[in-house]
C-alpha cells in the first residue's frame, strides 16, 4: 500500500515539475474546493453560488458587423467564402457544400461558423438556425470533423449568442428561449 502512494507521489512530481507554480497551486485550490463540495454540503453550496455568476443577457458584440459575406439575388443568398461563391435557392443551404473545389473542409467549416447571419434579416436569421439544427445532427457520422469541430463550435456559439442579444426584442420568446 505504501509503494503504491509513493509511486503516485513520485508521478506527480514527475508530471508537476514541469507546470508552472501558479498552476500547481490552481490544481490544488480546485482539488479542495471538490473536496469540500462533496464532503460538506452546506459549505459546497457557498462554493457553488459564489464561483457561478451568471451574465443576466448575452454578450453584445465587440466588433462592428462584418460586411461582404452574403448578398440577396433573385430570391436566393449568394455566400462569398474564401473567395468561393456558395449559391442556394432561397435559403435552403447544403450544409456538404459539395460544389466547392478549392479548399472544400476549411470552405464547410467557415459557412458552420456562421459569420454571415450578422447581415441577415430576422426571419432568415431564425431560417438558417434551424435549418442548420435539423441538418446538423451531432450523431451523424463525421460530424466533427466541420459541423461540430471544436473550432467551427466555438466561432458559432459566439456569433449565435450576439446575434440573440442584438436580436432578443425582435424574435418571439418561443425562439429566444
């Protein structure tokens, strides 16, 4: 037993001599902070609430709108991504893109992040959201590789949540939800 524990010793030492201090002392100040939530409930509740604050709306966007992206031609949305013209009938997207040919992953990859719904109206904004959860779905096979890569997840989320705050006033509460 005792082998075992200095075993361990000695692999954390071997594993923490190359983190800096500061986050050796992170590690360990969120070590405790599990132990005492778990161990003394009333104390993990006074944890809980004062590490959790939460933001009463979503983030207003930092930057102006960009500009350039999508354009409105008869009766569909023409998309410009990394200088390739993605056209759709109305605004039904095929989310495989399979008419680009230059570039085609990092080309699906920018029209998932989803840059272009800053110059969209309303109801096309709220058209291509679902339109892009129905198609979507995280189960479908190689779906992480552009829909759900982290990277696209994170541009997309980010882009989601201010277009929801700029947005909140015009949306029905059913779609802000």
């Amino acid at each position: 037993m005792a082998f075992r524990a200095a075993k361990k010793v000695r692999q954390a030492i071997a594993f923490g001599r190359h983190l800096p201090f500061r986050k050796v002392l992170r590690r360990l100040e969120l070590a405790i902070r599990r132990h005492l939530r778990d161990r003394i409930p009333a104390v993990g509740s006074l944890l809980e609430a004062s590490a959790l604050a939460t933001a009463t709306a979503p983030p207003r966007p930092v930057f102006p709108p960009r500009g350039g992206i999508q354009t409105d031609v008869d009766g569909g949305l023409i998309f410009t991504v990394l200088g390739s013209e993605i056209k759709t009938a109305g605004t039904a997207i095929d989310w495989s893109l399979a008419e680009i040919s230059t570039s085609p992953q990092l080309s699906r990859m920018t029209m998932h992040y989803m840059e272009y719904l800053e110059e969209v109206d309303d109801a096309v904004f709220v058209d291509i959201v679902e339109q892009w959860i129905g198609a979507n779905p995280i189960s479908t096979p190689g779906s992480w590789r552009d829909a759900w890569n982290s990277y696209a997840l994170s541009i997309r989320v980010v882009v989601w949540m201010q277009q929801l705050a700029i947005r909140h006033s015009r949306l029905d509460a059913e779609i802000v939800v």
